[in-house]
C-alpha cells in the first residue's frame, strides 16, 4: 500500500562512538543534523519526540 504523497517522517535514536546518545529527525523529506548528547536513550528519545512535535506545530 502506498503513502501517496504522505511525506516521509522518521525519528533515529543512535549511540554515538563517545558513549552519548543523540536523535536525528527525518521531517517533510528534510534530514536534520544529529542533536543531543544524551545520558540515555530514553532522554534522547523523549527529546525527540518533543522537538518532532514542534515541528508539527510549525507546518
């Protein structure tokens, strides 16, 4: 089944080389760079919520 024209949305939590973890956001096409460096992947995953949310709002 195919989205349409849906635009691709996608939330990333990933661990970096440093131990720390941080999100990338897949919005509207549009890849944003690597935020965060996190304790957990918890935090960096409650963050990313917040901050794709936002960017809802925005449109």
């Amino acid at each position: 089944m195919s989205t349409g024209n849906k635009p691709e949305t996608s939330v990333t939590v990933e661990k970096r080389q440093n131990g720390k973890w941080c999100f990338v956001i897949k919005y509207r096409g549009v890849t944003h760079p690597a935020q965060g460096n996190f304790s957990s992947m918890l935090q960096a995953q409650a963050v990313a919520q917040a901050a794709l949310k936002a960017l809802e709002r925005q449109g």
